[in-house]
C-alpha cells in the first residue's frame, strides 16, 4: 500500500502519510455474551441525540478528532434513517451503537460501533455486535468489520464473540498543498 502510494502521490505531485492500520475481520460464528443488561434495538428518530454524542465519542477515540455535537446532528440522523443501525438500550438508556455499513452479495460490514466510557466493560458493545452479525447472517451474508490495529481492547472484544482475523489493511492520507 504505501509504494502504491508513493508512486500515486509522486505522480500526482501531491504528499502522503499514513493514517491508521486497521485489522480486517470476519465472523462465521457469533459469541454471544451471557448475562449482559439490555437489549437491543433498531435506532429512531428519538435516539438521534444519543447518536450524535456517540459519533463526537467516536471521532476522538478512533481519530483524536474534537468534533462539536451540531456537526454530528446530520450524519447521526442519516444513520438512522438508513435502518441500519442498532442501539443497545439498558432501561430505556442507549449505552452502545453498531452500523451495518454495506452489504455486497457476501458481505455485510459491520462500523461505527461505540461505546461511552461510562459504559463500557459491561458487555454492551459484545452483546450488541453479536446479535447484528446474527442479523447479517440470516440474510446469508459473513459479518466483517475493521479495527484500529493499535487499540488492542477494541481487537479482544471482537475476537472473544467469535471474529477471526482475514487481513490488514492501510489506510492512506493523500495530501494536496
């Protein structure tokens, strides 16, 4: 990936560097967690402020990125009239998020899954992606999802319910001056 890059930035006369190294996984078998409070559900217009707070959670745990909560409103109310995306609820409160992204013929890829701080360690975020990848799977496709490849909890949690690891991938900034 970076001699590519290399070679497309030189072309182009534009710079590069290197974002995040993510680790690509799939699961064919989902773990799901016992004994986890909650339950999930599929995302509402009444969850809309709960999911922008999570994507301003997401941007600095995934990117470092300070983002404010109105910049968040638009993308967290595009997520959830997709359909795709599923809230994990402990006594009416959301305390996790899981997108399904994109679908191809084989495939459904699993984002944005997050949880605040003050929530996590309880199983939340392992109970919620579990039963999305059985969602996916009843549609006959494989679950696969990415990870930072530096956040070695994020890693754990997916491999204890049942993903395996199918690959690396690079991501790339391309920088024009």
């Amino acid at each position: 990936a970076n001699v590519f890059a290399g070679l497309h930035a030189a072309n182009l006369g534009i710079t590069y560097q290197p974002r995040m190294e993510l680790q690509a996984y799939r699961c064919d078998v989902p773990v799901q967690p016992i004994g986890v409070a909650g339950e999930m559900h599929v995302a509402t217009v009444r969850d809309l402020m709960d999911v922008a707070q999570f994507l301003v959670a997401f941007a600095y745990d995934a990117y470092g990125e300070t983002v404010d909560l109105a910049s968040r409103m638009q993308d967290a109310d595009h997520l959830i009239r997709s359909g795709n995306l599923y809230v994990w609820k402990v006594d009416g409160i959301s305390v996790s998020m899981a997108n399904i992204a994109s679908r191809t013929p084989r495939h459904a890829r699993i984002n944005a899954v997050c949880t605040p701080s003050e929530h996590r360690k309880k199983g939340y975020a392992s109970a919620l992606v579990a039963q999305v990848c059985h969602i996916i799977l009843k549609e006959r496709r494989i679950p696969v999802l990415y990870a930072d490849g530096a956040n070695p909890n994020s890693n754990r949690v997916y491999r204890h319910i049942g993903f395996r690891e199918s690959g690396r991938i690079q991501e790339i900034d391309f920088i024009r001056e």
